[in-house]
C-alpha cells in the first residue's frame, strides 16, 4: 500500500547554507499559522544556545500542508560536530532537500551530508538557496553539484536530481531562473512529484525505528520514530528490540501516541506506515531500538554512526574555591549527566577511569564537546575539564590519526599568512580556486592541528576569512605540533586581585582579569608573549607610609581585561593545564598548582 498523502523529508546542508530559515517559509505557507500570528524567526531553532550561536544544534521535526498532502520536515544541523544528528534522522525519511548556498556553492559538509544520503539511497532534490545574493554564481554552483554527485558514485536516476531555486528569505522558489515566483509553490510541488511516498504493508506486523529520544517528568522516555510497517495504537501491548542483541527485548504498553503538526504535538489513538509518531511506555527505549508487535519481534537495521575523534577529561572540581557557585559539584552527579546525555546524543561516548572522580568523553570536535560543557553549566553544574586532544588508532602496526578537510575563504592579501600557518599545523594544499576578490583554499591538515586555530585565522584574515572542516579519514601521525607559542602569567599566592598589584602585572602581557576578583596560586591569570610560564603576584598591595613624593601617587590606569569565551578558553589551554568550569565563571588554572612542585615536575620530566 502507497500513501500518497504523506512525504518525509530531511533538508540537508553545510552551516548557515539557510535550512532553518527555508523551513520558517515552508512552515508559513504550509497552513500551519493563522494570518495574523506573530512568528519569529528561526522557530525551529528553540534551543537558548541555538538562539544566541545563530546554528542549529539538534534535529527537530515538524510538518506543513499542501494539496492534501502532509509533509513531515526534518531540520537538520550544518556544522560537521553535530553530522551525528544529521545521521539518525535519514532512516525517518524517504527523501533529502540538499541546499546549497548561491555564492559558496558546495562546501565540506555539503559532501558529507550527501555521500551518507546517496549511500542510503534516497532521492535528492537540489535547491540552490540565496539566489538573490548580490555574488551569486548560480551557474558555476549547479555545475559543482553536479561533480560532486559523480565524486560521490550517484546513480544514474540520482544524477538526473531536479533543481530549484529559491530565496528562502523571501519565500520564494523557481524551476527556471526566467520566471519569478512570489511563492515556495514550485519547490512543494518538486516534493510532491519526485520524493517518494511511504509504502508497507498497514496490516502487517508493527515495526517503528527509534531515531530520536525525548523526555518528559511525565511520561518519563519519549521515542520519536516512523513507523515502517503495520498500524500502531493506543494502550497496545508491543515490544522493544535493539538490532544489536535480538534476543533481548521487553515488553509493555504504549502509553501515550502523539503526531507532529506543525511546532506542536498532537495526541491520537492510531498511526500507520510513514507516520512519525512520539510514543511513550517503554522505561530503557534507546535511540536505534525498534518498537514490534509481540507475534513478530524483528529489528529494524540502523544506520552505522560514525564514530567520535577527539577526547577530553571531565573531572569534579577540586581548586581552592570549589563549590561556591554550582549547584552539582560532587562525582555522582557529573556521572548521572554525562550518562544521561548518551540516550540522546548517539555520536558521543563517554567510558569510566582509572579515578573515580573523572570520565572521558569522546565527541565529534572540540564545538560538539563544547556545547555539551555550555549547556552543564548553565543547569547548574560545577566541574573541570582538560585540553582537548585527538583520537589515535593502530592499524597494521602504524599508529593513525584523524585529519579534517579544511576550506576557507580569505582575501587575497591573506593567502600568505594562512599559508605560512598551516605549514606550521602540518596542513597540506589540496586546490586553490581564486573567486573574483578572494581566494578559496582547500587543505587536508591533523584534526589536532586546528585546535585554537580560528582565533588564530580570524587575527590572520583581519576577521574576514571564512573557515570550515569535516573529518576526512584516519591516516598515518604526523610530526609534533606546538600547542601553543605564547605563555601564561600565574598568581603567586591566593588572595584578591588589587588594582596596584594588576599595574605592576600588565606590562608583562594581557590579564584576563579585574581588580576585586578572588584567584588563587596556580591559577592563569593572563598570557603572556614568551613562552612558558611567568608568576606574577596580582595581590600586591600597596605599603602605607607617611612618605610621599611628587608624580609617584598618581591613579593607576589598568588596561581592560580579555574577556574569553568557553571556545577560547578551550582553544588556549596547554597540556599542563586544566578549565574549571561554574555557572558564573570559566577560570583557567595549573594542574600542580604550587609553583615549586610545578618546577621540580618540569625538571623531573627534563631529565627523564
């Protein structure tokens, strides 16, 4: 039996290529808002930290209407650290929306997100976005696709993927660039002819793959899925299965069934094939689990992750001024959230150590960890976490490491200092395409050489370069790298910072913080332009005598501290160092935080 009126979708891109936006206009003129309703944009992205980085971190699900027919949307994320969300969902659907931006054309994650939808074997329509772009090169980006589908191995009916064109500001969407449309209109009705409708069979045995999980105090777990065959109802008995172990499964009740229309979801009693319904009852439902009927118990097959390249410690905070500002600080309650956080995030892993205090997890990029720390600590949590470092495999003896396809997009007056960079970071040109005013370059470097590069890039580029990378494969460890050229100046002793004691620092590099503040010994206070470490007492205070002479009492001027961000903050730290992270502060700090211990270490390790 064929649905004819349902279609599921994913829309598909590289980073800020204008999914989200697209999907507000398909959300507007798919019925699903009265006339005079206020929206916002970017509804989909919900999320704080969606809001404020202008990305989209996880996928989400919604649907509009046209002719009759329900199309059920998938907004995916662009950025290659969250390519783990974008995997799950292509089980959810029958087709992918590829955008591609007018003036960038394809990009690195324009490649990944398409070779995983072409290998699965779903129909690909191609919508150039922002053609109303004053540097828009239609022609030429329509050709890059076209290359990238053969690099890819496209079929013959995949490479014949029709196009459209479309301003997903303005809402609107054209088949010929001769003709303007005042509407999205032509890209629903693409949708409607080329993507699949659902087929199965209603009366057979029920099958549902988990592709997303969500929770509720009071359902408890929510599975989010579509369902492959069969009908699936209210209160009916059925089983949970992962396609892993077989001969596990469990069974129970279906608690609650809800349809997505729109941004909201729906309650009712029945779904059948192609629906993406929520349901809850099942207390140990994972993401790749599959929801049966109790006759039949068979899995349904997902889709093989790809697996995390870069690790970090977190650890429970034990500086001199632990537990004053988070609300979570002891062991247990650090493991209970980064274990919870597995259930819905199935490209991060997360394994116990050798101390009962720390755990090492493992993601997709310094961005993906980072947006995890982000979020602890704005719940309320209070813990340390280390530099990050890369992954390393053996294969026949040789010892591999992750490296990323890097592209960036400078000015010409900056190719030679981006070049001169990524030879120090061990990058290698791949293509240099010039592109009227600037140049396009393509490198493949060690993921672990563009760790605090960006700030790095931006300072090169003068804050005009444009840069992105996705991880490419695992190939043989290249030579050291240096972390990082510049040093850190150290609190001598714990105290409070005094406006005397911060005058006398500042000449001896940048300070990150003000007068007022609490530090203790060990503890970062600034960098400095030498390498190594400097140890500066920013508690000084003034002596208080009666003698006083002409020009020496004059008010200190400091100069404004550096406030860094969790990025940089990540970006700066060293092998000897580690971030304490609070929901108030990010302070930077030694691991042995005595400066004589830290000396007799370093010597120590000289001559071993």
């Amino acid at each position: 039996m064929k649905r004819n009126d349902i279609r599921n979708i994913a829309i598909i891109a590289h980073v800020d290529h204008g999914k989200t936006t697209l999907v507000d206009e398909m959300l507007k003129q798919g019925g699903i808002y009265r006339e005079n309703q206020q929206v916002e944009e970017r509804v989909m992205d919900n999320n704080a930290l969606e809001k404020e980085r202008g990305i989209t971190i996880l996928a989400k699900n919604t649907s509009a209407h046209y002719n009759d027919v329900k199309i059920n949307i998938i907004d995916t994320p662009g950025h290659a650290d969250f390519s783990g969300e974008v995997e799950r969902v292509l089980k959810m659907v029958d087709g992918v929306l590829l955008l591609v931006d007018a003036a960038e054309g394809t990009m690195p994650q324009t490649r990944f997100v398409l070779s995983k939808a072409l290998a699965i074997g779903h129909r690909v329509i191609v919508c150039v976005n922002k053609i109303d772009r004053p540097d828009a090169r239609i022609a030429e980006v329509c050709d890059e696709v076209l290359e990238l589908f053969m690099d890819l191995g496209a079929s013959d009916f995949q490479l014949d993927s029709p196009f459209v064109y479309c301003s997903g500001r303005h809402g609107t969407a054209t088949l010929d660039l001769k003709k303007e449309n005042d509407n999205l209109n032509p890209l629903f009705d693409t949708i409607l002819d080329y993507i699949q409708c659902p087929e199965g069979d209603p009366e057979g045995d029920l099958q549902l793959l988990v592709s997303a999980i969500d929770y509720n105090t009071f359902v408890g777990r929510i599975g989010i899925g579509r369902i492959e065959r069969g009908t699936i109802k209210l209160n009916q008995e059925a089983a949970l299965v992962n396609h892993h172990n077989k001969d596990l499964f469990s069974k129970s009740r279906i608690a609650s069934l809800f349809q997505i229309e729109g941004l909201k979801r729906v309650p009712c009693e029945s779904a059948s094939i192609g629906d993406i319904v929520c349901m809850s009852g099942f207390e140990n439902i994972f993401i790749g689990d599959t929801i049966t009927s109790t006759q039949n118990i068979e899995a349904v097959p997902f889709v093989k992750i790809g697996e995390p390249t870069v690790e970090m410690t977190f650890s429970v905070n034990d500086s001199p001024i632990a537990g004053r500002e988070g609300k979570f600080v002891t062991t247990r309650h650090l493991r209970e959230r980064l274990f919870r956080e597995l259930l819905k995030d199935v490209s991060l892993r997360v394994n116990e150590t050798e101390s009962s205090d720390s755990y090492r997890v493992c993601g997709r990029g310094e961005m993906h960890l980072s947006i995890l720390i982000e979020n602890m600590r704005r719940e309320g949590f209070e813990f340390a976490v280390s530099t990050p470092k890369v992954l390393l495999k053996e294969n026949l003896g040789v010892m591999q490491e992750p490296f990323d396809n890097l592209v960036v997009d400078v000015p010409q007056e900056s190719v030679g200092a981006v070049m001169e960079k990524m030879g120090v970071r061990k990058g290698e040109l791949i293509t240099m395409t010039p592109m009227e005013s600037r140049i396009r370059m393509e490198f493949l470097i060690p993921s672990r050489g563009l760790f605090g590069f960006r700030s790095e890039f931006l300072t090169a580029t003068k804050g005009e370069g444009v840069l992105s990378s996705v991880f490419s494969d695992y190939m043989p460890v290249k030579g050291e790298i240096i972390k990082r050229s510049l040093g850190s100046l150290v609190a001598f002793e714990n105290g409070t910072t005094t406006g005397y004691g911060l005058f006398n620092a500042q000449d001896r590099g940048t300070l990150f913080i003000n007068s007022g503040i609490e530090v203790y010994e060990g503890m970062v206070v600034g960098v400095s332009p030498k390498a190594g470490e400097l140890v500066v007492n920013v508690c000084k205070k003034k002596q208080l005598t009666n003698t006083r002479a002409s020009g020496t009492d004059d008010s200190l001027r400091l100069t404004p501290p550096r406030n860094m961000s969790l990025e940089e903050c990540l970006e700066f730290l060293n092998t000897d160092e580690i971030l304490e992270v609070t929901p108030l502060n990010l302070r930077i700090r030694k691991r042995v935080l005595n400066s004589s211990a830290r000396a007799r270490l370093i010597s120590k390790n000289k001559n071993a």
